[in-house]
C-alpha cells in the first residue's frame, strides 16, 4: 500500500459533528429532582455501611423512627425535665432522615453528571463487522494483508488480532496502526469535530474502537481485551463504577469514624449522669445530640467532593484512571514539561541569515534556499519561505541530485548538476562533512562559525549551518548560519509564576544543546531544565526528584516516554500517542494538549482545599451545635448551664428541633460548593491554611449561631414547643 496524504472522501466528507455536550454547571433544581430516584436507592443499609458517619445517622433515624410508633403505647419520656411536645420524636426521625437523604442526593448528582457523559459514550459503543486477517507474518504489504480477512462481529476480536479498516469504516476496537495512514474523526470520544491524521510507525498510531475512518485504509493490530476497551474504561470511570477512595480520603474517614465513636462514647454517658439527678434524657434528644455532634457535614459530602473532582477533569476533556491520580495532582511539587508543544509553539521558523566575512547575503540566501528544498520539515520549508521574503526564489535545478533530510545525518542539501554539493544542518555534522569530504574548516573560520552559533544559541534560538563542496577543486566553505526561532507561549512565565506560588517547582525538558535550553528555560521563566534529554534521563530525573521527597507529574505521548510515565506520581499520556503510553500514564488527555498539565495541577489542589475547607466548616460548626443542644438538656438539672444558652432559645424541645434541622438544612446548602469546588488562588500552604480558617473555620461557627437561631423562631412557633 503506498502511503499517501489523506484526503476526506466520500458522503462523510464535509460534515461537521456536534461537539459532546459538556456539563457546565455545578448545580441545578433539574440535577435534584433526577438525582433523587438514585438518592432513595442508597437508603439502602448495605450502600451506606462504606460511610460509617452516616450509616450512624440512619441506625439514629431508624431507631427514632421506632421509638415514635411505640411512644403512643409506652407513654411519652421526659426530655431533660421538660415535657416533650406532641410530635417531637416523629420529628427528629424526619429530619434524620431527610439528613441521610440529603447525603444520599450530594454524591447522587455528582454521580448523575458522570451517568450521562457516560450515556452519550455508549452510543459509541456499537457492534460493527470488522476484516480480521486470517494469515499473516509480519505485516509489511496491507494489500496481501488485506486479500486474506474474514468479516467477523468486533465483540468477537481478540488482544494481538489485525484487522483492515477503510474510508467510511468504524474502527472496531482500541490499538495501534501498523500499517498505513488516514484521518480519523474522533468527535464521538473527544467532542471535537476536526479529523486527525493517524499513522503508522510514529506516535500517532493509536486509535480508539468507535471512531470512524475518513479517507485511506490502515490496518490495525487490537491491543485490547472484550470488555477492556478505552471507551469500556471512560464509561466506568465517569459512571463512578470504578472509583475507589484515595489514601487522603481512606485518612479522612478514619478520622471522622474515630470521632463519631468518641462522641457515641460521650453520649451514651450522658444519661447516666442526667439520671443520677433523676431526669433522664429522652432517648430521641441523645440520638439528635449524637448526629449534630458527629462530623456529619463532611461525612455526608466527602463522596461528592471526590466524585465532582474527577468530573472536574471530564469537563476538560481528561480521564484520570483513578481519584488517586486526582489527588496526586493537588500534592505535586515538580512539573515535568517538554519545551516543544509545551513550552514554545514547537515550529521553529528561520528568523535570519548570518554571513560568514566575505559571503554575499544573497549567495548564502540561494544556497540555504536550495539545500532546504528536499527538507520538508517545518524549519527547511520557513528557510525557502525567508530567501523568497528577501528576493531569492529558487526552482528545482535541472539534472541535480537532492540529499533529503535524515534524523541520522541531521542534514539536507543538493548536489549540483556541474557545479558543487551544497549542506545544511547542524553545525557538527556539517564540519564533519566538510572533514570527510577533505576540507576541514580552518581555525579562524571554525572560530567566527563558533561565535555566532554560539550567540544564536544563548539568544535560545536554534544555530544551522550552509556550507558547500566543490568536488571539482576539493574545496570547501562555510557560507553562513541560519537562526531557527523557537517561540514561547503568551502568558506562560505568568501561569508558571502561579505555579512558584503554589510551591511547584517547574522542569523543562528538551533535546536541544544547554545553551539553547538556558535562553529558553530563562524567557519562559521555568525553574530549572534538563537539556539533551533522552527517554533514560528523563526516568533519572523523575526518580531523583521522588527520592528527594517529590511529588512528580509530567506529560508524554510516544512509547519511549512509556516508563517516566509510569514513574511519575500523575502521569498524562496523550490521546494521539501510543497505546503504551496510555496504558504507563494514570491520565489521558484526550484533546492532546500538553500545557494542560498546569490545568490538572490546579484541578487536583482545588479537590484538596475543597476537601479541607469543607472539614473545617464541618467540624467547626459543630461547636455552635454544641451550645444549642447541651444547655437545653440539662438547664433543669443544672440551673448553672444556662449562661451558656448564648442564643437564647426559646425551650430545649425547640433548640433540639432547631440544631437537627439546620444540621440536615446547612447539608443540601453546601451541595453546590462541594460540586463545584472552593475557588483556588495561587498561594503557599500556610497562606491557604490561614485563609481557610479564617473564612471555613470562623464561617462554620457563625453561621449554625444565625441558622439554628432564626430555625427556632419559626419552631417556637408551633404550638407545645
């Protein structure tokens, strides 16, 4: 098959799908209403055992809710010396309940956006007919391959088959092109309409099963199992299937389990105590006292704080494989990032043309011109672009030879029918063209090229050298340099400014010489660079990093970035590198963007500040619960208590309604902030520690004081209380 330029052909040429639909808001009356059938759903004991806080609040409610019906046959209990009001036990098993609920409804709406992302992936997930080939050694000719395949469905396809897709023809399952070049359009999995060219033997040879081939034909060995594929996996992930808690969280419920049975222990001391002064609590006011003591607030929302993190993610097009990843970003202290797409907009352009003494600008102008037209590399076509801009257009010279560009030789050029060879490329290998060929550059020339590659290097830009060879005298020169120019990216230095803020330490990592590097790293404002880098020194450097206490994220695409990203602590493979990148990295970015990689920092540190400002507000209001509660029980028993009925609130019966009620109340409040996520600001961790403090913490104890007050008003309004 010989490999072509892709062109769109066929009924699907032109047409421009729809990009997936993103959720934008956080919250919505809609989102409530469709969340609750699933809500009710993890009333179920079973679901809620995983929560020890709120599976405390539903032994509460249940064991209230028993006592209410048995109160009319056992006769009512006294609460703290005061006559309990009609109703009162049914109404704290209401509001236990609907306290349960309201948890169950924050990660249900969280879960209920994930639902319907996955929705609209399923309609990817079809049964087509795939051409499996049947015999094969190595695939080197896609025609002979393909004049052996037999049509089979694509659930049947197997790891390691090879299977031939044409113009017009979905791919049948996630894996890697080995042969052949096409575009792809990827809309059903990126939401982008725009095709992408696909092709063999590089690092855009992945493709995921569901997207359809628009023009040529490739052929594709499957490297993913039943059930397994790509899309198998974003369905589960955004589904929440497959999320399992995160060491901070696993951390986080301990401790809140911890201080649920220290307040059990606490409480179910109390009426002992009230007993010996011959008033004992109602059973209905100690479960209340025990729910609006508990960490209820953070236990009810740190599911949807997770889930909501991940969706965060979604929104922007990435998959994390796991919240672990997610959480990882919000610790990472060094970013690893790669100078070319990343850093600079990658295509270097020729800038400028430096003369050697001697040498007429517009000889080495038409040389640079002609050595460049068998590169068609961005930077050769900019150099023919540049002697066109200065006067110098140059054809195809009759019966002359062109030497291609190579990685191996770093060179280009053309070989003159009847006059001399002409080189460009890097400075080393044209000296040492020069020196094969049998003139070697001389001192005081070598010592003028050294200057100006070197100044064009320290300026960060990138030195290539003409030079020419006249076979007949055995002659050669050095004409002059060409300055390629590798742009950096509007507003970097400021966002990596951010990141110093953050306490991130930044790393670019290039193949360039450290000279360029070093003017690079210096424009961008990076903190520090690793130059000349290859795939094991990259491994290196992320494994120093970690053994220096270092958390490390990074980005790659191609299969020799494979181990760093399986290294790295947030590995980000790109949705256009290959399938072992994919499977080495713990993210994949599906629009392929490298600098994304700042955005999930931020994402990640926003989960971790929504997480810890939540926990502060959560047990921070318990205090003022506190006060409302334990003055109201036992004012009768001990007169003294009641300077600390600071509220002052208008009966113990109603200051108990009041505290339940806004504990349930202040749960279905803080949904939005949980889904959304506390507004990140670049700044050290005291400094946000402070702030959250300040805002979470003094917030959490003012407002139940407001709350559970204007609550009471309304409840003493009702007759008994």
């Amino acid at each position: 098959m010989t490999t072509s330029t892709p062109t769109i052909t066929g009924p699907v040429a032109g047409t421009v799908t729809p990009k997936r639909p993103r959720t934008t808001r956080a919250f919505s009356w809609a989102q409530l209403v469709q969340a609750l059938p699933g809500a009710l759903r993890k009333l179920n004991p079973a679901a809620l055992w995983r929560n020890p806080v709120m599976f405390l609040v539903w032994v509460g409610a249940a064991l209230t809710t028993v006592l209410a019906i048995a109160e009319p046959f056992l006769g009512a209990e006294p609460s703290g010396g005061s006559p309990t009001p009609a109703g009162f036990t049914w109404g704290i098993a209401i509001w236990l309940w609907l306290t349960v609920l309201f948890a169950n409804l924050a990660e249900a709406v969280a879960e209920g956006r994930g639902k319907a992302q996955a929705a609209s992936l399923r309609k990817t997930r079809t049964t087509t007919l795939a051409r499996r080939v049947t015999t094969y050694d190595e695939i080197r000719d896609a025609a002979a391959a393909a004049a052996e395949t037999v049509e089979v469905a694509s659930a049947e396809l197997r790891l390691g088959d090879v299977v031939v897709v044409s113009s017009g023809e979905l791919i049948p399952g996630d894996g890697d092109i080995v042969d052949g070049i096409a575009t792809v359009d990827e809309s059903a999995i990126t939401g982008e309409s725009a095709p992408v060219v696909r092709e063999s033997g590089g690092d855009r040879s992945a493709v995921t099963g569901g997207t359809r081939v628009l023009s040529d034909r490739i052929v594709v060995r499957i490297t993913s199992k039943p059930g397994e594929t790509f899309v198998d996996r974003m369905i589960a992930l955004v589904e929440g299937a497959s999320r399992q808690k995160t060491p901070n969280e696993i951390a986080l419920g301990i401790l809140l389990a911890s201080l649920s049975i220290v307040f059990l222990i606490v409480v179910l001391t109390l009426n002992p105590i009230a007993s010996y002064a011959a008033s004992p609590v109602s059973i209905a006011v100690l479960v209340a006292l025990l729910v609006c003591l508990i960490p209820t607030t953070i236990g009810a929302l740190l599911s949807a704080i997770g889930i909501a993190g991940m969706d965060r993610l979604v929104q922007r097009n990435v998959l994390a494989m796991s919240g672990r990843a997610v959480e990882a970003a919000g610790d990472v202290t060094t970013l690893l990032l790669d100078k070319t797409g990343t850093i600079t907009y990658g295509n270097r352009r020729a800038s400028d043309l430096i003369g050697m003494p001697g040498v007429e600008a517009g000889d080495l102008a038409r040389m640079a011109a002609l050595s460049s037209l068998a590169d068609p590399t961005p930077e050769g076509v900019s150099v023919v672009e540049l002697a066109a801009v200065r006067g110098i257009h140059v054809t195809e010279p009759a019966g002359s030879a062109f030497v291609p560009f190579t990685a191996q030789t770093r060179m280009s050029g053309v070989d003159l029918a009847g006059g001399p060879q002409v080189r460009k490329g890097a400075g080393s290998a044209v000296l040492a063209w020069l020196e094969a060929s049998g003139s070697p550059v001389s001192g005081t020339t070598r010592a003028a090229l050294v200057r100006e590659t070197d100044a064009i290097a320290a300026s960060g830009g990138t030195p290539l050298v003409v030079a020419t060879f006249d076979p007949s005298t055995s002659s050669g020169a050095v004409l002059g340099v060409i300055h390629l120019k590798d742009i950096v990216k509007d507003g970097l230095r400021d966002r990596f400014d951010e990141l110093r803020a953050m306490g991130i330490r930044t790393v670019m990592i290039t193949g360039d010489n450290p000279l360029t590097a070093a003017a690079i790293a210096k424009e961008a404002g990076v903190d520090d660079y690793l130059a000349e880098a290859t795939p094991e020194d990259k491994l290196a450097l992320i494994r120093r990093e970690q053994q220096g206490g270092n958390l490390v994220a990074m980005t790659g695409d191609g299969t020799n970035d494979a181990p760093a990203l399986a290294q790295a602590d947030v590995g980000v493979a790109m949705n256009t590198g290959t399938s072992a990148a994919k499977e080495a990295g713990n993210m994949v970015d599906l629009d392929s963007d490298p600098t994304k990689l700042i955005d999930i920092v931020r994402i990640g540190k926003q989960l971790l500040i929504t997480r810890g400002a939540l926990t502060t507000f959560s047990l921070a209001n318990d205090i003022a619960k506190y006060f409302a509660i334990i003055p109201a029980m036992f004012m009768g028993v001990f007169p003294g208590l009641a300077a600390l009925n600071v509220m002052h609130l208008s009966s113990p019966a109603s200051a108990v309604t009041s505290a339940i009620i806004f504990n349930a109340l202040v749960i279905i409040a803080l949904i939005p902030l949980a889904l959304r996520g506390v507004k990140y600001r670049a700044a050290s961790a005291s400094a946000i520690l402070s702030r959250n403090l300040l805002v979470y913490g003094l917030g959490g104890i003012i407002a139940p004081f407001i709350g559970i007050k204007l609550i009471d008003i309304v409840v003493s309004l009702i007759p008994g209380f």
